[in-house]
C-alpha cells in the first residue's frame, strides 16, 4: 500500500476505514489498530483470528484417546528411562494407551506443565484427568490398583 497510491485509496474507500492497518480475517475487515489492541486485551484476538488456545489444543490431546501418555520418545523408542518404564507397565497391564511425543512439540512440553501443574514427564492421563507421572504409575501396579484407576474398559 506504500507503493501504490490507487491500491491506498482504494482500499479505504472499500473497507470504508480511513487508517492503516486494517486486519482482515476471511475477507472481513476486522479493524485497525486500536480495535485489535483492544480484542488482544480482552482476549477476544484469538477468537477472532481462529486460532486455537495452548490450553484449548492441550485439552483436545488430552482428550484424544481414553488413556493419554505424554511421553519423550514413542512406545518403540522411548527416549528416557522413565518414558521406557512407563510404557513397559503399561503394556505389561495389557492396558490400551495412546501416545504423545512432547519432545516434537515445546509449546505442548512446557505448556503441559502448567496446564496439568506436574513439572515432569510423563504424565499419564485418563478421560481426560491427570492420573500421575511415573511414581504413580508404579505405585498403583505395585499396589494392584492401576488396572482399576485406568478402568478396565482401557484394556486391550
């Protein structure tokens, strides 16, 4: 628009908006730049633009399968120990769990990490709750219990 006068002119008598910037979301003028400071404050930005939250995209991986592990490594490459061991209980359990490789994904890495309030991983999930890391895990199978935490609908 800097270099092309008619293209300046024209588009504000078509958005029928007398400044610059002017955002566009599908086709549809969404505002300028005081209308898209305010939608960044209230938090309507995101919305607008259809972008997805951290927090909305964590819930959606959470909740894609009824026993969610969130791992480093996948089931045949584990790449830490305790991803390994987790993954060999599990199995050992008979239990159906699907997988998530936070190492491929930092912003689900770090944002897991608030969003479930356990720093470490793994993290098994199941219908959508945390059930724990590791120790857990162990805890529940040394106990007896993990089949029924999981429920035993989860078992293969």
């Amino acid at each position: 628009i800097l270099t092309n006068e008619d293209v300046r002119q024209g588009l504000k008598k078509y958005s029928n908006w007398p400044t610059y910037p002017q955002l566009y979301v599908n086709g549809k003028l969404v505002g300028g730049l005081d209308i898209v400071q305010d939608m960044a404050e209230d938090g309507d930005l995101a919305d607008q633009l259809g972008i997805e939250s951290l927090n909305e995209r964590l819930k959606k991986l959470i909740e894609s399968s009824p026993v969610m592990l969130f791992m480093k490594g996948n089931p045949n490459e584990p790449r830490c120990g305790f991803s390994r061991t987790i993954v060999q209980i599990l199995q050992e359990e008979g239990i159906k769990f699907s997988t998530f490789d936070i190492l491929e994904d930092e912003d689900v890495r770090q944002g897991l990490k608030t969003y479930s309030n356990w720093p470490t991983f793994p993290q098994l999930y199941v219908d959508g709750k945390l059930l724990g890391g590791l120790d857990i895990v162990r805890e529940l199978q040394e106990d007896g219990e993990l089949l029924d935490s999981i429920g035993h609908k989860n078992k293969l």
